[in-house]
C-alpha cells in the first residue's frame, strides 16, 4: 500500500532504518576520531606538572648552595653544583623562582642575572646550553628571575648559534615553537629582533628553526602592536 507516493512496505522500512544506523554510526566515528585527536593534540602541548617530590628535592639542594653561589667570587665547584641542582623543565623552575600566588622560595635570592653568566663560564657550555633550552619550553617570560632564564638563554642562541639549533631539532615542533615565544615573550619585542647575522645563521642550520623563529616573531610584534 501506498501513502503520498511513499511505499511503507517492511522491506523498506528496515532498508531505511539500516542506512539511518549507518550514518549515524559513520557520524560518531568521526565525532569519536575528531575528539580522541584532539585530545591527544592537547595532551602533547600541555606541560607536565612539577610534582611535590622533586619540587622539594631541587628546592632543598639549591638552598643548601645559596650562600656559595652569592658570595663576591664564587668558587666554580659551587656553580657548578647549583646548576646540577636547577630542574629540568620550567614547571619546576617557576615553582623555584617564579612568582604565582606570591614569591617563591627563590624568588629574591640567589639573583640569576648576574649568576647565570658565572655558570656559564664553569658547567661545558653543551651542557649549559642543553639545560636552558629544556627550562625554556612551555616557559612564560616575566619581569622577574624568569626574565634572567630568558636572558641567558638568548646569549646562548646569539653566541653559539649552531648548538642552539641542534639542541632545538631535539625537540618537538610545538615545543620549539614555545621556546621562540619564550625568547620573544617580553613585552616589546620589537626592539630585540634576532640579529642578520643570528638569523642567517638558523636558517641555514635548520629550515623548521629558520619558519618558526620568522613566524614566532612576526606574531610577537603583531601582538605588542595591539596592546
């Protein structure tokens, strides 16, 4: 039987409903897949936490060596131990340093402007170099001993260019991605361009390093342009 054209045998009713099961199957597969893939870009650009463990375990070795690394000269076997002691990631060493709900332990002492070129010159400078590019990704610039990570990662890249960008292609693209906004982070960086020579240099090291430090900087001057 028949009913404004359309037929309501069982037949077609059961084909209607299978095709209906199909799309909507078809759709949270796709619903499933976008979701899980987003989650999983999320979970790639997310920091890792500073646990309380080695938060209190790099807190209690940096304050046993505070008052050699603060002293007129200190001894380069003092240095050399304090940067042993710095963590790893910028989780750990903003929860040191940083200041959030109020200063940190660290926050005014040890001052890192001035220790950080005293280190440099008593750790291998590889090694130097390999931990403040690990504390500068996911890192956030502040006026503050934050700014002096970013200082002193910026000599490192300005005096040994090459290493810089080795180190950089051992890590992923969003988290060198996040180390250029760091060393573009502060709040005019238009005044503080990579230099030609700098430039020049990444480039030609590394074309993913030379993209992302044209658009990371791009973007950083755009940004101050707006506020």
């Amino acid at each position: 039987m028949t009913m404004s054209g359309f037929t309501n045998s069982p037949q077609a009713v059961a084909s209607g409903a299978g095709e209906s099961r199909n799309a909507l199957g078809g759709e949270m597969r796709s619903s499933i897949i976008a979701t899980w893939f987003v989650l999983m870009l999320a979970g790639s650009q997310t920091a890792a936490a500073c646990t309380d463990e080695a938060y209190e375990r790099h807190l209690s070795a940096l304050r046993a060596l505070v008052p050699a690394v603060t002293t007129a000269e200190p001894e380069r076997s003092a240095l050399a131990r304090f940067f042993e002691a710095l963590p790893p990631d910028f989780a750990c060493f903003n929860r040191l340093f940083g200041y959030g709900d109020g200063p940190a332990p660290l926050y005014s002492e040890p001052q890192l402007y001035p220790l950080f070129p005293k280190i440099a010159s008593a750790v291998a400078q590889a090694d130097y170099a390999r931990k403040l590019v690990g504390l500068s990704v996911n890192a956030k610039w502040e006026a503050d001993q934050t700014g002096a990570l970013q200082h002193a990662t910026r000599s490192v890249l300005d005096a040994e260019t090459e290493l810089f960008v080795k180190l950089l292609a051992d890590v992923g693209t969003d988290s060198e991605r996040s180390v250029w906004a760091f060393l573009f982070g502060e709040p005019h960086p238009s005044k503080v361009p990579l230099s030609a020579t700098v430039q020049s240099m990444v480039c030609e090291a590394s074309s993913r390093s030379c993209q992302l430090s044209k658009e990371v900087y791009v973007r950083a001057v755009s940004e101050e342009h707006t506020h």
